[in-house]
C-alpha cells in the first residue's frame, strides 16, 4: 500500500523551512540581543547593560507616546468588540437570508482592502470634519482605529458563536426566557473566550498601527509607533532597539494569551 503524501518528507523540505525561519527571526532576534548592547554601537558588541531601556523609561516623548498608544488601543478595541459582537450575533443567530454573502464581505472588507486605501479614505471623511467642527482631539485617531479594528474582533467571535451549541440556547426559550435573558444566562457566558480574543486581537492591531496612524493624526498626535518611524528617519538608536523589545514581548504575551482563549476546547 503506497504511503500517504506528506510533505515533510519531500528532499529540501527541511533546509527551506529552516532558511523561511531564519529570514523571518534572525532579524528580531539581533535586534533584541542589541537592546541589550552596553555601548551606543549597533554593530560593535561592547557588554550586557540595561542602560537604553533605562533611557528610554526616562525619555519623557516616549511615554508621553506609550501613555497616547494605549488609551487609543483600549478605546478602539472595547468599541470594535462590541460592533463586532453585535454583528457576529447578527450574521449567525438569524435565518439565512439573501444578501447574507455580501455582509459577510462589507464587514470583511478592511482585511482585503491594502490599508494605505483605508487610510487615505478615512483621512479624506475626516478633513472634511475637521474643517466642518474644528475639532482636533484623539476621537478621529480613535474611530479610525476602530474601523479598522471591527474585522480582526469580529472573525474569533463569530468562529465561537458558529462553534456553540444552539440547543442551549434553545432549551432557554422552552423555559421562557426572554431572548435578552437567554443572552446574558446562556449565550455570553458561553461566548466571553470569543469575545476576549477579539478584544485582545484589536487591541495589538491597533497598538502597532502605523500607516492609518500617521496619515488620521493631527500635530502632536503621534504614538509610540509614529514616534519610533520619526526618530528612525533621524537616525537609529539603541534606544529604539529597547523600545521595539518591549514592543515585541508585549505581542507574544498578547498573542499567547488571545491563542490560549480562543483555542478548541473539548
């Protein structure tokens, strides 16, 4: 009996994958090892120091940056969890109806769509705004994000909800529940792993947010990304080497939490 095809097994499969990882990781890798540089070279190693994360705890535009970075990523995340929890009980607890594609694809659409257009769009609508009402604050950078954050909520919160049992929830209405009280008894208890990972998701997306960011904001408006692309116009710097560090940890604990909620569970 002929063996099933598995493409571990094909000549070069290993030395391909090693030299994907390779390109993808070694980069980040001595970034981070760099970070930790002693002296201000970033090619010279001269000793293990923290100084540069030192100076960049004390850099008062850095967190000035960070303080603005977050407020604007948990604002945006808690609204696009809601939109996105709202249409994804939309689209999976109604009848199939015609025109359900075509939903599917509007909330979609900023994932297909590259995200210079979206920017470009979004700039446009709120010049326009600004020019109307004369205000300025951080609403628009807030609402840009969360326009673009809607989609990344809304895909594990809608996989969580398909993944339910509606006999639950069926069983609620036998006993004559209200729909609202068969949400808040049955359905959210059952779909908050969803709804964290959705929020966890648009919450990392709209902190790294870099090209929407800097064409929605206004002078002074930058955030920790926006700041690190001016200084890196200027010149690079250990500092930033510390700053992308912490960046990048704050990712992996983000994304490992958002893969341990949102996994299959038995």
């Amino acid at each position: 009996m002929a063996r099933p095809f598995d493409v571990r097994r094909q000549r070069g499969f290993t030395l391909i994958a090693a030299f994907c990882f390779a390109l993808l990781y070694l980069p980040i890798a001595v970034l981070v090892v760099y970070a930790f540089n002693a002296g201000p070279s970033l090619s010279r190693w001269e000793g293990v120091s923290l100084r540069w994360f030192v100076a960049a705890a004390n850099n008062a535009q850095v967190i000035e940056a960070s303080i603005r970075s977050l407020q604007i990523a948990v604002s945006a995340a808690v609204v696009a969890t809601a939109a996105a929890t709202l249409a994804a009980l939309a689209t999976t607890r109604t009848p199939p109806y015609r025109g359900l594609t075509t939903t599917y694809a509007a909330i979609n659409l900023p994932l297909m769509v590259p995200e210079i257009v979206t920017a470009v769009a979004l700039l446009i609508v709120f010049a326009r705004i600004k020019m109307a009402t004369g205000y300025t604050g951080l609403g628009y950078l807030i609402a840009a994000h969360t326009a673009f954050c809607i989609p990344f909520a809304y895909l594990p919160i809608r996989a969580r909800l398909e993944g339910m049992d509606l006999n639950l929830e069926r069983a609620a209405a036998d006993l004559y529940a209200t729909p609202l009280r068969t949400f808040r008894h049955v359905t959210l208890p059952l779909l908050w792993p969803g709804i964290l990972a959705g929020f966890m998701l648009a919450f990392v997306i709209s902190l790294d947010d870099v090209v929407i960011t800097e064409f929605v904001k206004s002078g002074g408006q930058d955030t920790l990304p926006t700041y690190m692309l001016g200084q890196l116009r200027r010149a690079i710097t250990p500092e930033m080497n510390a700053i992308s560090t912490v960046f990048l940890a704050l990712s992996i604990v983000v994304v490992t939490v958002f893969f341990l909620v949102s996994r299959k569970r038995d």
